[in-house]
C-alpha cells in the first residue's frame, strides 16, 4: 500500500484563518483548541511551551499573537514532523520549533512565561468510541491521569510569575485535574473561560458514558435529547 497523504485544513480560530497540514494519525485541533486560543494572554516578552502541541495550530496562535519564542512538544514524532513542516509553511519557524518527548521531557532546558498544557485528557473508553485520537493515546482511565502527570512534571518549566492555560471537562474527572493543580498553583488558579458542548450520539449513548456517570467520574447533564459537557480553561499562575 501507498504512503497516506497529509490532509490540509483551515484554522478558523484566533489570528486565523491560515491553513495547516495533518499527518496521518496526528489529532486535529478541536473545540478545546479553539477555547483555549481565545483564553490565550501573550505578550511579546513571552517564551511560549506547547505541551502536547500535536499539529502546532495553539503554537502558531502564541506566534501570530506576538510571542518572542515557542517550543512544541508532542509524544508522536508524525505530530512534530507534521508541526515542524507547518511552522516553515506560515513563515513562522524562526521563531516556532518543535521536539518530540513524553510530556515536558523535551523542553527541559526552556523556561517558559506560558505554558500552554493541552494534553489529551478523556477516558480512554470514551477515546475508543469517539474516534477522536486516532493514534490511540487518551487521557488514562478516567481521562484525569495525563494531565496530572503532566502537572506533576513542570518543574522549572515554568518560570516564577508564569502561567498555565490548563483546560478541564466534565467528560472527564474533572475534580482530580483542578487537584492536582492546586498542588501546584495553591489558590492562584482561575477558571477564565467556560463554553459548552453536545455530545455526539454515540458517545451519550455509550456504556462506558453511563458507567462513569454512574461513579461520579462524569458530570453531564441534559438538554432536550442531546447530552452537553462543559469545558473550562483555567489561568494558573506559578509564585
């Protein structure tokens, strides 16, 4: 068989729109990437890492809003070849670069003012029934471990006065995230956007949705025939 093609799409979010190229098995920016773009403070003081940064698009929105440098990261080496090949594409790679690494692992050397932390953060039940991550990688059983990890592992990533833009759902366990957090932010944290959305079909309607509602683990919540979950961006701020 043939090597599959990249896919092109538009970015219609913050400082779009500009086209971008997916790579096979690389996540497309979604919903949660377009909130956290609109939820996004940069300066052109600011040194900018992208966790999980998958195609680049949040990395190219730090950018085009005038950060002075930005690192992604991503565990997939076709997210960083895809990301990599856009930077250069929008004219941006002088200042945008790309390495790939679980979590913060490859950005160790960097002191970042933002951290931008959107790491895939649903059950991974919920993952296999919606088809959103088509290289398989989700958020741990309860959708809560990854990015928990991922809060445990900034170090000095982040430098005193910096600020995380962490989203969480209600289509995960949300408590443990914003836990987690705490630990590391104490009570400098701020919810600073909140929007909602359906859930597909398939997904409301699936065992694994009604088995974590069940446990507490979920908190959706009706309208009409349709099941809504709500996502948050938090501000975290590093003392």
């Amino acid at each position: 068989m043939g090597q599959v093609a990249p896919t092109e799409m538009e970015w219609k979010g913050r400082t779009g729109p500009f086209s971008i190229w997916l790579n096979p098995g690389v996540f497309s920016p979604t919903h949660t990437s377009r909130t956290i773009a609109d939820a996004l403070e940069i300066g052109h003081d600011d040194t900018v890492i992208d966790v999980g940064c998958g195609s680049g698009v949040l990395s190219f929105v730090a950018a085009r809003m005038g950060a002075k440098r930005v690192v992604g990261c991503d565990i997939s080496e076709e997210a960083v070849e895809a990301a990599t090949r856009n930077a250069k594409r929008l004219g941006l790679d002088d200042r945008v670069e790309f390495r790939a690494g679980s979590l913060l692992d490859p950005v160790r050397d960097v002191r970042a003012t933002v951290l931008i932390g959107d790491v895939s953060g649903i059950p991974d039940e919920i993952a296999q029934v919606t088809g959103w991550f088509p290289d398989g990688r989700a958020g741990g059983p309860t959708g809560a471990e990854l990015p928990s990890l991922m809060l445990q592992s900034i170090g000095d990533t982040l430098a005193p006065g910096g600020r995380l833009y962490l989203p969480t759902g209600t289509i995960q366990d949300e408590k443990s995230i914003i836990a987690a957090a705490h630990l590391v932010f104490g009570d400098n944290m701020e919810p600073v956007m909140e929007r909602e959305f359906p859930l597909p079909d398939i997904v409301g309607k699936s065992v694994a949705v009604a088995r974590m509602m069940k446990e507490g683990l979920l908190n959706l919540h009706r309208r009409g025939s349709r099941w809504l979950w709500r996502r948050q961006i938090w501000r975290c701020v590093r003392t």
